[in-house]
C-alpha cells in the first residue's frame, strides 16, 4: 500500500491530523493497534481550549461539541475553608473555555472518518516504522498472520506517550526532561450532578481535589493519592469522605454522592522529548510530551501540535515549501514548554509534596492568597487557563 502520510495511533491527535489532511485533499492511513471500542473507554480529561475547539469546528466536526458541551467562563480556586473564582471570561478579555470529554472528542473524530470512508486499520499488532531519513519511509504491521507494508512520504508518530515512534529514533538523537511527581489522582466517574456549575480546583492540608463534570448529570470528581494507594482500597464512601473534607463547607454540604461508575489511579508526569522531528518523522500529542492533568493541556496541545503539523504537509504539497516542515518541531516545542510550565506551577501550588513541610505549606498559601488578591497573578493564569495563541 502507498499513502503520503502515514499516521501511528488513532488517539485525538491521529485522528485530528487525518482530519486535517483529509480536508485539504492530502491522503493519509491511519494505524491503531487497539481496536476503535477500547481507544473510547478511555476517560481522560474534558476542558478544551478555544484553540481546540477552533481546529475542531475547522475540520467540520464541531457540531455536536456546540450542542452537548458546556462554555465555561470561570472556575473556582477553594483553599483555606473558601472558594475563589477565576473569572476568565473578564481577566482573558472575552475567551471561555469549553467542558466536553475527550472520549466524546475521539468519538466524533471518528464518527466523521468513517463517514467520509477514509482508511483506518484497528487491531494492528507489530507496528514498526523504517527508513525515516530516506524520502520513502515506510510502516510495517501485522494483522492475523498477515504482514502489510505501507510506503509514504512522511510519519506522524501520534502514537501516545508508550507508542513505538519516539522509541524508534536512537538514543543519542533525542533529548528527554522529565519529572515525575510523588502522587497520583484517584479519579471518580458518576452520575450525579456536578457540584458546582463551574470546576473547583481544592488545595487542602489533606492535598490536592478537582470537582469537574462531562454534563449536568455526570460528574468527574479527583483527589491526590498516595501512589502505593490501590483502587481496591478506596470504597466510594471512602471518595466521598476524603473529597468533602478538601472542599469548603458549602460546596462539602452540596455535593451529591453516588456509586462510582468508573475509578482510577493515574501517575502524575511532566516529560517532553526533543526534537519533535526526525528525517521524515513527526511525534505529536503524548508521544513527545506529557503534561500533569492539572490544567488540563494535554489534549490541548496534541491538537495545537498537529495544527503546526497539518498546516506544515499542507504547505509541502500545496505550496511545495518545507518551511512549515523546517520549523515544525521549533515552533511546537516553544508552546509545548509553556503549557509544560503551567501545568507544573499549578501542580506545584495546590499539591501536598513529601516535602512541603510547614514552612512549603505557609509559601503555597502565600502564594495562593496573592494570586486571589492580584489582577495581575490572576490575569496571569487566566491567559494560560484559556490557552495561549498558537504563534505561527
Ligand atoms: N502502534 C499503533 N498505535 C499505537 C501504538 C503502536 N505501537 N502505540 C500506541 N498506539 C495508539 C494508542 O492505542 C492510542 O490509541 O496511539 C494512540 C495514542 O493516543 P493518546 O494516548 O490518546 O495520545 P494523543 O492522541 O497524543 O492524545 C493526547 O491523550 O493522554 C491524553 O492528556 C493526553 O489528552 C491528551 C491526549
Ligand atoms: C476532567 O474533567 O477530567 C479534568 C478537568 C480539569 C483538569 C483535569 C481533568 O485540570
């Protein structure tokens, strides 16, 4: 099989660049080595930035997003006994953010794809990418005892943070930061309404909460654990217990409980690889950078990654310019590093660490206390909250 653009892992970064190829008339495959029902049970964060929801409308894929998911204009800070709204509609002169999951992002991804009958291969095991500096590059897969080949011009590697095509590229050609933070999220699905109308970000002495929601009727709820802790060892009264005693009184006396529907433990990771290009090779999304989920940027900035990328192939083939391909990892990197400091300051402030100590706890107050009391603290991390521009 030939194709111009090979891309590896069928997650919202694979799927939005095969959108945007596709839209542009550019032909792309799109290898999955899960099948299209696992890749949708996966729960992973639901607070898309303008810029994302930007991309998605552009490849015609919005409609559902406007009708199901929910504008949010603030969020509250909840510290010392009482909340605080960051009103990011004012301090972000008019941006918003919207709440919809990333499950129903993929799924509406998909949705158009099939619709448009553009090739997917699901269930490929063996995935292997060759040649990667030569113009022909070329993936390798297996399904059943059958190998395939497909020869291409380029490879995104939009295969997650576990994917095979950062592994690819040899040791000595790639740079890797990383920090991984000694505790995890306990994180609970349910139907029951949200709380609040708007999320709750929570820093307590018993560590960190997030009241989030998908609708009005389902709600995501998080708390800060131990990374030894196991699901097993949290009963959902045990949840409910431990997330009311992280909140304030009023929203604690409010929140509505329910049996869990889904309950997981996630690591907490900062790790960018760099460059983000190789010969004809792109990483994207995961596959070269993992944010905290504090704040949310992850999905964010797979999609802002593969917008560098999509519009970077469209000038190859279009405009037969390989600047957009020249700068593409530059260019991705200078707001992966950005959206990898936020998240690691908001991490860092509403997070209890080994070694906070008393003295870590009086600074993280101080900090917050400042923050609710300054325009411009506050008007800082409502500008990286809403996402910053994608610079061209
Ligand atoms: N071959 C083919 N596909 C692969 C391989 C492989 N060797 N390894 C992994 N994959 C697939 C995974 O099964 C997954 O469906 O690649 C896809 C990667 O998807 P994601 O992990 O969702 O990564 P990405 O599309 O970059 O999206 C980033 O996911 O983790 C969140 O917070 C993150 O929201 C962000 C988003
Ligand atoms: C979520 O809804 O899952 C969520 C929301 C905001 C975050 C992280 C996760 O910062």
């Amino acid at each position: 099989m030939r194709t111009q653009v090979a891309i590896i892992g069928a997650g919202p970064s694979g799927l939005l660049l095969g959108a945007l190829l596709a839209k542009a008339g550019i032909d792309a495959v799109i290898v999955e080595q899960r099948s299209a029902e696992y890749v949708l049970g996966r729960i992973r964060a639901g607070v898309l930035e303008q810029v994302t929801v930007d991309l998605l409308d552009g490849v015609g894929v919005g409609a559902r997003m406007h009708r199901e998911g929910l504008p949010h204009d603030g969020f509250d800070l909840c510290f010392g006994g009482a909340r605080h709204r960051v009103d990011l509609l004012g301090l972000s002169g008019g941006k918003r953010v919207m709440v919809y999951g990333q499950t129903e992002v993929t799924r509406d991804l998909m949705d158009a794809r099939q619709a448009a009958g553009l090739a997917t291969v699901y269930d490929a095991a063996d995935v292997s990418v060759h040649d990667l500096h030569t113009a022909s590059p070329r993936v390798r897969y297996r399904t059943g005892d059958e190998v395939h080949e497909i020869a291409c011009d380029f490879i995104a590697g939009c295969d997650g943070f576990h994917g095979v095509c950062r592994q690819s590229v040899p040791p000595g050609d790639l740079r890797t930061y990383e920090k991984v933070y000694p505790f995890g999220w306990l994180g609970v699905l349910s139907r029951t309404p949200p709380v609040s109308h708007e999320l709750i970000y929570a820093s307590s002495d018993r560590g960190f909460a997030l009241c989030s929601m998908r609708s009005h009727t389902l709600s995501r709820y998080y708390v800060q654990c131990s990374l030894d802790d196991k699901v097993e060892q949290w009963s959902d009264a045990r949840f409910w217990d431990e997330l009311k005693r992280r909140l304030d009184a009023t929203a604690a006396a409010a929140l509505v409980t329910g049996p869990s529907i889904e309950k997981s433990i996630a690591p907490l990771r900062s790790f960018v690889a760099e460059p983000m290009r190789f010969g004809r090779l792109f990483l994207a999304g995961d596959a070269a950078h993992i944010v905290p989920p504090t704040g949310a940027k992850g999905l964010n900035l797979a999609a802002t990654d593969v917008g560098y990328l999509g519009h970077a192939l469209i000038e190859h083939y279009r405009d037969r310019s390989d600047e957009g391909i020249e700068c593409y990892s530059e260019r991705a990197l200078a707001r992966v590093w950005k959206a990898e400091r936020f998240s690691w300051w908001m991490t860092s402030l509403l997070h209890r660490f080994p070694d906070t100590g008393e003295f870590g706890a009086k600074m993280q107050r101080a900090e917050l206390e400042y923050l609710v009391g300054s325009h411009a603290a506050m008007a800082s991390l409502a500008e990286n909250y809403v996402g910053l521009p994608m610079v061209a």
